[in-house]
C-alpha cells in the first residue's frame, strides 16, 4: 500500500503537493492508522505560519523546505504491533495531512495513548495525545464533523473566557458594562468565546469582521454588536474594554491601542489575518499578551481537580454543540472534501480566507472512507 502526503513550502504556504510513498513495514511498539478524515480552519493555517516559531513543522516532520501541517480528526487502526492498541478502534487526535500516519503508543490506558516517538518527546502532551472514542465522554458517532472541526477551537473559547472572568475582566466592567471586543468573529474560536461570554453578566461582546461576514456574524445572536472593521469610531473612544485579538491584523491592533483609551486587557489569540501579521511593539495601551491555554488549564486543574474541569468543559460543550447544529438556524454546515484534488481545492480555499465561514470543512486523502 501507497500512503498519500499533502505537502506545503514551509516559507510559501500556497505551494503544494501531493506525494505518494510506499508504506513502511512497522517496527515493534508501532501501530498503523487510516487517517478516516479531519477538520481544515484557519488555526491550522496558523499552525504552518507559526510552524518554525512554534515548532508546529515538529510533529510530522517532512524534508527539504516542505512541511505536513498538523490537523484534528479521526484515525482507525489497520495494523498494530502494540498490545494495548487493536485494529480497528478509532482515535480522535492530531494528526498529519495524510492517508496514513504510524504511531507509537506510549502510557496506553482505557482513555487513549500518547505518541512516544523521539521526536516528539518535547513537544507539548495535550498535541501527543489520542483519545480512544470507544471511551471518550466526548465522543459520539453523529458528531464526529462537529468534533473535528470545533473540539479543539471549544476548548480555547472555553477557556478564555474563563481566563477573563477569572481575571474579572481586568476591571472593564468596573464602573458599567465593559466592552469585550473580538477580532475576527466570524472565525469559530472567536464566536465559540462571544456564545461563553455572552452567558455572563456585567459586560458587552462586540464583534469586529470584514464586510462579507458582518451578516453572518448578526446571524448567530451571540454578540451584542458587530461591526466592520472600518467602524472602530462606532465605540466610544474612552469606553472600558478588553481587546481579544483572534485576526492578529497588526494594523488593526495598532488602531484599537491607539483609540481606546481606557483598554484594560489585550490579548493575543490568534492570526486568522496572514497577510497583515506583525509585531506588537510601542504600542499605545497594555502590552499584548499572547494568551496560552494550557496555563489555564493548568491553574483549573489545580484549583478543581481533573473530573470537576472535564465535566465543566463537557456541559459548555453539549450546550455549544446543540445551539451549532440548531435544525433550523444552524451556525456549521459541514462540507466533505474527499480525495487528493479535492483535499487541495479546499486547502487553497481556506488558505485564501474566501470560505463562507457557516461552512466547516472536512477532509480526507484515505480511500474508502464514509463521509
Ligand atoms: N492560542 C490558541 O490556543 C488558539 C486555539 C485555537 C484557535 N486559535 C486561533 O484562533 C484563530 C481562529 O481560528 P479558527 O479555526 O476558529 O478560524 P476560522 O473559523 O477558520 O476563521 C475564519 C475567519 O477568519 C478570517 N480569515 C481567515 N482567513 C483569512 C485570510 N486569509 N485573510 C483575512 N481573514 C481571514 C475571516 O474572519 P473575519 O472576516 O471575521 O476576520 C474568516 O471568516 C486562528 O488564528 C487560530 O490559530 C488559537
């Protein structure tokens, strides 16, 4: 058997091929999976603009300038030479853009398992870790896109949103409501933050969006407001606020610095904006301060304890995924891109940042795989 490899130029991401290699035989300790289908959004564009400075390149390393950018989905297990791992159990994780990937268990449990291969040993766990869906509180069959494409994005909204109460709102909602303003809110990690937030009291969620998806971004009702870009002079320059910054648009930060004058808190999500990234230098304001999930957890997990943070997370989770896949109005319609030419058509397409952001799309290069 043929494994298939989409491959990007790490210093020119809209370059790309197709490779097809034959599959090596495994050693001892290894085991085989058909990477069924996974999830491609702008976070895993960020993944390969920061993929040197973040060491994303890392998990599924490629030769001579080309890169495998990291994404979320599902593998099934075809061949094993570990005992804690049978063929045919599923696994939902981080896996390459491939057909096939091989991993080496390690710490197997009922949950799951971590890949212990050498070269990811320094990298960060919560990314070497694959949750076994037989066993995953998580995981049902009916919403498997939805996973894919939100679990991941979920967690981070989840999380800061707790991370600003937990900071009450660096006193923005001292003296009246204070404003959260979030940067690209049509993007599902910004409006997986405005639905958490807007369950709290004491403060006002504004979404900030380019002209095509203001409508959409009105659609969803988790914002109290959403305004273009060009429209920052709609809110009161001395008004108490917080920035949440998911575009990374260096022009557009410097202008939110530069009016707000009473701006609390800023920080730095994400960089759904790739062509205008820049640094954060001698601005006006707070220092933008990247934020970092796994620091949350961490101070949840020690305050909590493990159960009480995964049950939390699991009830914001089932309330997120009921109101996304409202019948009527839903907020994700899934599109299935299956095969090589259409998993590059789709690449190009959110590469761009011309998708219709109501769609999320799913991908697979594996053969025979049901959408
Ligand atoms: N720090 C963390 O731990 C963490 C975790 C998860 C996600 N994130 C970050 O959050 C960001 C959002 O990720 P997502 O997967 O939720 O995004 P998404 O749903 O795919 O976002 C799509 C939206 O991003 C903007 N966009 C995308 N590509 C663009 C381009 N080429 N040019 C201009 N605008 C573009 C547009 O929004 P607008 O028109 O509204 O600007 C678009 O509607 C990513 O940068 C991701 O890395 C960070």
């Amino acid at each position: 058997m043929n494994t298939i490899d989409f491959l990007v130029r790490k210093d020119q991401l809209a370059v790309t091929e197709l490779r097809e290699t034959p599959e090596d035989s495994l050693n001892e300790g290894q085991v085989r999976l058909t990477v069924e289908k996974f999830a491609l959004t702008s976070n895993n564009i960020t993944y390969a603009a920061f993929g040197d400075a973040m060491n994303y390149w890392g998990f599924y390393p490629a030769e001579n300038g080309w890169g495998r950018i990291p994404v979320w989905g599902f593998g099934r297990v075809v061949e094993s030479q570990h005992s804690a791992v049978s063929v045919g159990e599923k696994f939902y994780g981080y896996y390459p853009m491939s057909s096939s990937v091989v991993l080496q268990p390690a710490r197997p449990s009922d949950e799951g398992f971590f890949d212990g291969a050498e070269h990811r040993a320094t990298l960060h766990p919560v990314y070497n870790n694959y949750a076994r869906c037989s066993a995953d509180p998580f995981y049902t069959p009916p919403t498997e896109d939805v996973q894919a494409l939100l679990r991941p994005l979920f967690i981070t909204s989840w999380l800061i949103d707790d991370f600003l109460a937990d900071n009450n709102f660096f006193g923005a909602n001292d003296n009246g409501p204070g404003l959260m303003l979030l940067s690209s809110a049509s993007s599902k990690t910004a409006y997986g933050t405005a639905f958490q937030l807007a369950q709290r009291r004491g403060i006002e969620v504004i979404g900030l969006t380019s002209a095509a998806n203001l409508d959409f971004c009105r659609s969803l009702g988790c914002y109290h407001r959403v305004l273009p870009y060009d429209q920052l002079d709609h809110v009161a320059k001395d008004a108490a606020c917080v920035y949440v910054d998911f575009a990374g648009n260096a022009g557009l930060r410097k202008a939110i610095h530069t009016r707000f004058a009473n701006l609390k808190y800023s920080s730095s999500i994400g960089g759904t904006h790739v062509a205008q990234l820049g640094g954060a230098k001698d601005l006006p304001g707070p220092r933008a301060t990247l934020f970092f999930a796994p620091a949350q957890i961490k101070k949840r997990n020690a305050e909590w304890g493990a159960d009480i943070l995964g049950q939390r997370l699991l009830q914001a989770w089932q309330g997120f995924v009921a109101k996304v896949g409202d019948p009527v109005a839903p907020w994700l319609v899934v599109e299935h891109h299956v095969g090589p030419d259409a998993v590059k058509t789709a690449y190009a397409e959110v590469l761009g940042g011309h998708s219709d952001p109501r769609v999320g799309h799913m991908l697979s290069l594996a053969a025979n795989t049901p959408a």
